[in-house]
C-alpha cells in the first residue's frame, strides 16, 4: 500500500497537500472571495463549510484553475498552480458538484478515458481502476453503463475516478447533494475512510453539518470570509458553542 501511494519523487516532501494564501476574487466589482487563508496537512480531512453562496465553488474554481487569480497565492502538495500548473493538477483529485461522467459509456469506459488522460498506460490503468472500484464495491458493476446506476453508486464511480492518479489532494464539492441518507452516509463514510487511510488529504465542501467527524479540520467560509479554522474542538471554543450546528449559526449570521 505505501509505494503505491508514494508521492511524486519531484513534489517537496514537507509540503502540506493545499496551501490558500491570502486569495481574493471577485466577479466584476463583486468581490466573492476576500483574502482567503488557509491549509489542508497531508492525510487531513478538512470540510469547508459554508451557507450557500460563501464562495466554495469558487474557491475551487480558483484551485483547478478553471478560473484565476492574481491576488494570493494556492499551492498543491507544494506546487503554485499559477507557477507550476502541469504539476500541481497532477496532484489533484476532483468531484465537481454537477455530475460529469459519461451516461452512455460503462463505468470501465469512463474510467480508462480519464485514466489515459492522466498519463496511466494500459496495465497500470486496469489495475488501478481495479483497486478503486473493488475500495467501493463497484467492481462487479464496471461493465454497466453509467445510467443504468443510482446516484449514489454514479458518485462512488466518480470518486474512483478522482483518485485513479493517485492524487496528493482530493477536492469534493458538495458530493452528497440529491443522494439519500443510505448513500450519502456510505459516502461520507468512505472519504472519512480513505482521509484516515492517509492515503490523500480531503478538502469537503459542504452546507451539511452532519457530514462532519470529530476529527476534522474545519475551515468555515461565509460571504467569501474565512470566519474560523482549526478542529472542531478549537472551532467549538472559539466560538463558545455546544456544537457544530450552534457554532456554523454564530459564524454565518449575517452581521459576523
Ligand atoms: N459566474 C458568476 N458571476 C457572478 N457572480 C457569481 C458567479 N458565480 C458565483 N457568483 C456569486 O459568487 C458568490 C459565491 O458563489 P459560489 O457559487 O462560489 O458559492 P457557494 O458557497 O459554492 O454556494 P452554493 O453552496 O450555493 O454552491 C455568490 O454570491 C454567487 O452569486
């Protein structure tokens, strides 16, 4: 298990898996996201949690480089992704919100497109798809097409595929949106999993505070603020809260 998931022998062997230096953004004069800190440590599961409209998405917009910035500085497993992007997206793993596989090609078809996408020659495509489908029990499924699977199973797919590379950084955006609580429960269960695993550092957006585990960094976002980091303890007693719900309520009330 650890030389297979070894880091890249050129990646800094300190680096923390994300580093977000005072990041702004703005839509026009709509400024969304406002001198934005933060870091996600290796092997780290670290929900971002914010009411709708804090700027998740956009904050991971601005770390696939699907959008840029030139106030602040993001670094993946060491590499500025504006300096050294090939890099850094090399040590990145994504599930975006909206669902993004091919309905119409089979889970193995999805999966060996993205895996030859990523560099990954033929044998070490199958038997990485092999390992991440058998992870979630999908294997059995690999030869059916993505529409004949429910949502919940169509996100394992997606996950698997996120992680084919073997990235230092997984992004997931709002995963468990539509699923029902026996899918999302098995999802937010496996990333806590794969987190703990040390295998990849996990950086979760979400408005749910029922994905949270003790356990997990928190980072909360509001109105393109960060309003608090650290563990749910710290986060707890910064804000002299009994629990996630009443701390997340005091740190997005409109006036914070
Ligand atoms: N393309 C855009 N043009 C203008 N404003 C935008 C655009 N995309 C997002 N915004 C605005 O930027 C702010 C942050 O949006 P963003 O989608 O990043 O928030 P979010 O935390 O991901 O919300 P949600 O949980 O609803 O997905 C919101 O006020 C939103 O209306």
């Amino acid at each position: 298990m650890s030389s297979k998931f070894a880091a890249s022998p050129a990646s800094p062997p300190a680096a923390k898996a994300l580093e977000v230096e005072g990041l702004s953004y703005a839509f026009g004069q709509r400024k969304v996201l406002d001198r934005v800190s933060f870091a996600v440590d290796r092997g780290c599961c670290a929900i971002l949690l914010g009411p709708n409209g804090a700027g998740k998405t956009t904050l991971f917009s601005l770390i696939t480089r699907l959008y840029d910035s030139r106030e602040g500085s993001i670094r993946i497993a060491g590499y500025d992704v504006r300096k050294a992007a090939g890099r850094a997206l090399a040590q990145l793993g994504v599930v975006f919100q909206q669902p993004t596989l091919d309905l119409d090609l089979s889970v193995l078809q999805n999966l060996r497109y993205h895996a030859a996408l990523h560099g990954l020659g033929r044998r070490q495509a199958e038997q990485r798809i092999r390992e991440e489908l058998e992870r979630q029990g999908m294997y059995a499924r690999r030869g059916e097409k993505v529409r004949q699977l429910n949502g919940g199973h169509r996100r394992r797919v997606e996950i698997a595929r996120a992680l084919l590379h073997e990235p230092r950084l997984l992004l997931l955006d709002e995963p468990t949106v539509g699923l029902d609580v026996p899918s999302r429960k098995a999802i937010v269960r496996y990333v806590h999993e794969l987190a703990g695993s040390g295998r990849v550092a996990v950086l979760w957006a979400t408005h749910l505070i029922d994905e949270i585990d003790d356990g997990d960094r928190l980072i909360v976002l509001h109105r393109g603020r960060i309003r608090a980091a650290g563990s749910v303890r710290e986060v707890l007693d910064q804000t002299g809260s009994a629990d996630v719900g009443m701390a997340f309520d005091r740190l997005t009330r409109d006036a914070a």
